[in-house]
C-alpha cells in the first residue's frame, strides 16, 4: 500500500523544511509573548524600540505610575526582552535583540495602519451629502 504525499518527510519538519521548534521553545515564545498581551508592557517594549530610556521618562511617555511602570519592566528584563545599564543613579533600559525590536515595531506598526486604513473611509464617507 502506499503512503500517503509527503510522508517521506520527519514528523518535525513543515512543507517549508524547517523544523518544528521543540515543545520547550514554544512554551518559552508562549510565555514571552503573554507578556506582551499586556497593553502597558507592550507600550514599554515599543517605547524601548524607538531608544532606550530611563524609568522616570517610560512613566512619563506610557503615563504610568513609577512603581508599576519598574514592575512590569522587571518582568520584562527578566524574561530577557529588556536589558539595562547603570548611568549614575539612573537604570537606563533598553532592547538589545534587534529582532525583539523589528517584531515589536511591525506587529505594533500593521495594526496602528489597519486602524487608520479602516477608519479613512468612514471619515470621508461622513462628510458626503451632509
């Protein structure tokens, strides 16, 4: 009898040829990106991407209270999404995978042009026959 297509390849491997991540390196992604779900970390992250910054002006840019805004940077560090340096008496945060960097800009950048996209019609729209 014969096999049904492509089972020739390992269990593992998609039609791309790229191996399928181990059941610990999704749990890690998982994780991370649940750290993301949230909108204040999320707003952190995409403050960061733009250059780092101390947690007095990331409180200030998110609107944030100050220990809240180092709680969820604590997180965040320790997740290894955000590394920081000592300036002084400052703790200067900042993203230091450039990848991190380009998947926080592009997730956050497609769905702030999808909202503007969708809403562009309806502006016009309202100020017809009116």
């Amino acid at each position: 009898m014969s096999q049904g297509r492509g089972r020739e390849r390992t269990v593992t491997e998609n039609a791309a040829g790229f191996e399928d991540p181990s059941a610990e390196v999704l749990a890690e992604a998982a994780a991370a990106f649940g750290l993301l779900a949230s909108s204040a970390r999320l707003h952190l992250m995409w403050a960061l991407s733009q250059g780092e910054s101390d947690v007095t002006h990331l409180a200030d840019r998110v609107g944030g209270a100050l220990p809240a805004v180092s709680q969820h940077l604590a997180k965040l560090k320790l997740a290894g999404l955000v590394r920081s340096r000592r300036e002084g008496r400052r703790q200067v945060y900042y993203l230091d995978d450039p990848d991190v960097v380009t998947l926080v800009r592009v997730m956050v950048g497609q769905l702030n042009a999808r909202t503007q996209h969708a809403s562009a019609p309806v502006h016009r729209l309202r100020g017809i026959g009116g």
